[in-house]
C-alpha cells in the first residue's frame, strides 16, 4: 500500500447493520477484524471471532511457563515490502511505549540491530562449516531452475528426493533449507517449489540472513499480542469456540 492508497474509506450504506463472524484467532483473523474496523467502518460490537485454542495468535502463539515449558509454532519471515502488515501494525499501539507503535518498535529494532548471522551451520562436534558458497553442482542449479518453471500439476506426487540428486542433500543450501524451514527429503517437491519461490530473493544473503526483520520479542509478544489487547477494546467477543462448532 503506497501513500497515495493510504486514503480515508467511505462508509459503506448498511455496514452498521452487518455482523461478520470470523473463524480463526490466527494473524488473518485478528487482521479481518481489525481492516473491518478501520477501513470497512464495521461497528466493533458486531464482530465475533472463534479461536479452538486457547492461544490466540494461529501458528505465531506463545504460550506456557517456566515449570512446564514453553512452545512457539512458529516464525513468519518478515521483510520490509509487507505493505497489509505493515499498514496494520502502523496503526496498533506499543504496549511499552505511549504514542509510539507496533511498527515503530520494529523498525527501531531493526534499524539499531539488523539481523547478521555469525554462524549458520556447525559440523563435526561444532566446527563451523565452509558456507562461502552454496555448493551446489551444475547438475542441482539445473534442477532447481527446473523446478521452479515445472507446472505444479505436473509433480504432484513427486517427491523433494525424487526430483534432486544425491549431491543437493550434501549442499550448503538444502542444510539451509531443511533445517530453517523443517523440509525432509519426503516432504512434497511442490511445496519445496514454492518456497524456493517464495525466498529467492534472499538466496545471496542466506548464509547471514540478511534481509530478514526481527521483532523486539518473538513475534507472539511483538505483534500478536498488542493485536490483542488493541482489538479487544473494540471486538465484543474474542473466545475459544465450543466444541459443537468445530
């Protein structure tokens, strides 16, 4: 979203007698309810979203204690161009910092400690391994080069070990891969494809993760969190979903 879209949405004729109803507490949820607010004029009392868990937060939660442990699903890769993100956590308040935002916070994080990798990949009882390529072969450029113009309908049930030779499960990038992204060598080949896809971009910095953002925290108590706290000022329910509805 560029300034000149950052505009001042008119309100809808009969949004005030609409209801939305949102399954899923996960980041698109919590984002409906939010955009249906801000841009779509919603009142906040007729929007409900139904989370299964008790977490809210989807595969960005965080939850547990120290007795019993924590777990966190998962990490989104953020980069600066996530223009929807962005423009929505420029509008969530801080939760440490009156006056400021969740997007101020990010970017003051980052721009004081960038993401810069030491270290990528250990071996033999922590030696640090060569990483000043990809080491790949001829032969495995080739393949990813295919692969990434196969038409998924084409591989559906072509695995990553199928599609690659015995060399690419040597190379430094499927140590990157598989150990960033849980890829096993009979997980799908197009998953793998869109991936690829999806990171291409960032294959010149993969041996320091440049170009990733971080959050402050993880990114539960960065950015699911304050999403939270802020929408539950506005949205009359946000609860775990009764077992007859899931």
């Amino acid at each position: 979203m560029k300034n000149y879209d950052r505009i001042h949405t008119r309100k809808p004729k009969g949004i005030d007698e609409r209801k939305a109803f949102i399954i899923g507490g996960g980041i698109a949820g919590l984002a409906a309810a939010a955009f249906l607010i801000e841009d779509g004029h919603m009142p906040a009392q007729n929007i409900t979203v139904y989370e299964q868990l008790k977490e809210i937060g989807g595969s960005m939660d965080a939850c547990g204690n120290a007795k019993l442990g924590y777990v966190s699903r998962g990490e989104r890769e953020l980069e600066p161009y996530m223009e929807c993100l962005w423009y929505l956590f420029g509008m969530v308040p801080s939760l440490e910092e009156p006056g400021r935002t969740v997007l101020d916070e990010t970017r003051e994080c980052n721009k004081i400690l960038p993401i810069h990798a030491k270290t990528r990949l250990l071996e033999n009882n922590g030696q640090k391994r060569d990483i000043s390529t990809l080491a790949l072969t001829k032969q495995d450029m080739e393949d990813m080069a295919k692969m990434t113009i196969t038409p998924e309908s084409a591989i559906e049930n072509v695995t990553i070990e199928q599609w690659f030779k015995p060399s690419y499960f040597r190379s430094n990038l499927w140590y990157y891969w598989s150990s960033m992204l849980a890829f096993q060598k009979w997980h799908s080949l197009i998953e793998m494809k869109r991936y690829t896809v999806r990171f291409m971009h960032h294959l010149d910095g993969i041996d320091f993760l440049k170009g990733i953002l971080r959050t402050k925290y993880n990114q539960y108590d960065s950015m699911i969190l304050p999403l939270i706290k802020w929408l539950k000022k506005k949205v009359s329910i946000l609860f775990q979903a009764p077992r007859s509805l899931i």
